[in-house]
C-alpha cells in the first residue's frame, strides 16, 4: 500500500511539472503572439495606406480624369493632402490598436471571470492528504470543502 501511495505521488509530482511546463509555454506562446499581432498591424498599416493611395490614383486617373483636372492646382493639391492624412490616421489607427492590447493581468482577470474563478494552475494535492481525509472523514477538512455531503457518503459506504 505504501510503495502504491509513494508511486501515485510521484505521479502527482510529475503532473504538476507537466502543467508548470505547459504553463510556461503558454506564456511563451503568448507573447509570441502579440509580437506577431503587432507586426501583423504594422505590415497592414503599411499596406493599407499604399492601397488606398493607389486606389485614389487609379479614381483620379482612370476613372474620373476629367474631373479631377478640372480642379484647380490649389484643389488637386489639397485632395491629395487629405488622402495622405486619411491614410496616415488608418495607420495610426492600427497603430494604437497593437498599443492598447490587453496587458498580462488583464488577461488573467479576464480568465478568472470567465472561468468562474477557477485557477487551472493549482497544484494537484498530494495523495497523502487524500488518504488522511478519506480515513477522517468527520475531520475539519471535509467540513468546509463542500465534497462530502449525504449523497457522497452514502455512496463511499456501499462500494
């Protein structure tokens, strides 16, 4: 019995290395990700400001030649002014965007609400303290965990 509750915690050992590790790649992963998102956003700010510089092009050139040479010099040049700005606010749009991403704790919390406050982090209890409260039953341990209510010790005496 005793080399079966020494192996079953070296389990549990094992375990809770495992979920360590797991955890800590997942934060790596993270971060790889935002790095990615934000390089992500650079590259579509850059892109999207060509774009809509080069859509503009073709709609004075192509499209409505006449009428953008009808407009005067003075027109021209502050249609293509507010191009720029417009595609220079996009940009920095996206820009702000890649800022104002969700911080590490905000993340957490976030987790926890939708979790319901579960922390999938804890550590696995040990055997042991399964083995004494199993054999206490009527310890303060199970007094406050809620886990040994009638159905559950009505069930544990008929196996």
């Amino acid at each position: 019995m005793t080399t079966l509750v020494s192996a079953m915690a070296k389990s549990v050992e094992q375990i809770n290395r495992e979920l360590a590790a797991l955890e800590e790649q997942s934060q790596e992963l993270g971060q790889t990700l935002r790095s990615l998102y934000g390089n992500y956003l650079a590259e579509l700010g850059q892109v999207t400001r060509q774009q809509l510089t080069s859509v503009c092009y073709q709609l004075c050139t192509q499209l409505y030649p006449e009428s953008f040479l009808k407009l005067s010099y003075r027109g021209r040049d502050r249609l293509q002014r507010q191009i720029r700005q417009c595609s220079q606010a996009l940009q920095e749009r996206l820009e702000l965007e890649q800022l104002f991403q969700p911080d590490e704790s905000e993340l957490e919390a976030l987790e926890a609400s939708l979790v319901g406050g579960l922390h999938f982090t804890r550590e696995i209890e040990p055997l042991e303290n399964l083995s004494e409260r199993c054999s206490n039953p009527s310890g303060p341990e199970l007094a406050g965990s809620g886990s040994a209510g009638p159905d559950h010790a009505a069930s544990s005496h008929s196996g």
